[in-house]
C-alpha cells in the first residue's frame, strides 16, 4: 500500500457526507460554531462563493460580503468541525472559476445573475 493510499484512508474517516454541491457564485448560508467562555454558539455567515479549492480533508470555500460598506472575505475548511451547517441560499450564474473581480467592484456592479437550471 503506497502512502498515498494511507493518507487517503486517513483522511475519509473526517470527511463529511452531508454537504450540498457548492459551486462559484452561489450565495450561501453557512453556520458556524463559535465557543465564547463556556457556551458555545452558532453564527450565520451570508455571502457569496468566490472561489472554491478541492483537495479532499482540505476542501476550501472563500465567502465575501459587504458588511457595513467594508468588504469582508472568510475562508472555510467545508469539513471542520466548527462548520455546522451550509445551506444555499440562490444559485449563481457565472462563467469562471474565481470571482476575484468582484473585490474591485461596488454596489449593484457585484450583483451576479440568478441561475434556475440547478436544484437548491
């Protein structure tokens, strides 16, 4: 069995099953756990996927909002434990596999086009 192999049947034992197909450009919901002193609590993230990295354990999403008229991007590992939730919100439709020039625009130029061929 090459290395490979072991890391890889390693890795399958954190993965998650339960999570929707992502795709660049859409605009999703995603929980996450957050522990302050004892407590521990789960708090909504919104926005939109700008780009998405692969690579089983390690699988990324990067999700940007506008929050308070200031730009705010956040990566995600999809299989962390401190995930608890993704849910998508809208389907976008785009035609590339990052959105990094939304970071150059304002307003109503970052609106992206709804796309209904795809199930929520």
């Amino acid at each position: 069995m090459n290395a490979q192999a072991i890391i890889q049947s390693i890795e399958a034992e954190f993965l998650k099953t339960d999570l929707p197909t992502i795709h660049v450009g859409d605009t999703v919901k995603v929980s996450v756990k957050i522990v302050e002193g004892g407590k521990e609590r789960i708090q909504p993230y919104e926005g939109t996927v700008i780009a998405m990295r692969n690579g089983g354990v390690s699988e990324t999403i990067t999700v940007r909002k506008v929050f308070q008229g200031v730009g705010v991007e956040r990566v995600f590992l999809l299989h962390s434990p401190r995930i608890a939730g993704i849910k998508i919100l809208r389907r976008g439709k785009v035609r590339r596999a990052k959105l990094y020039y939304l970071r150059d625009r304002v307003g109503k130029a970052t609106r992206i086009q709804q796309r209904f061929d795809r199930a929520l």
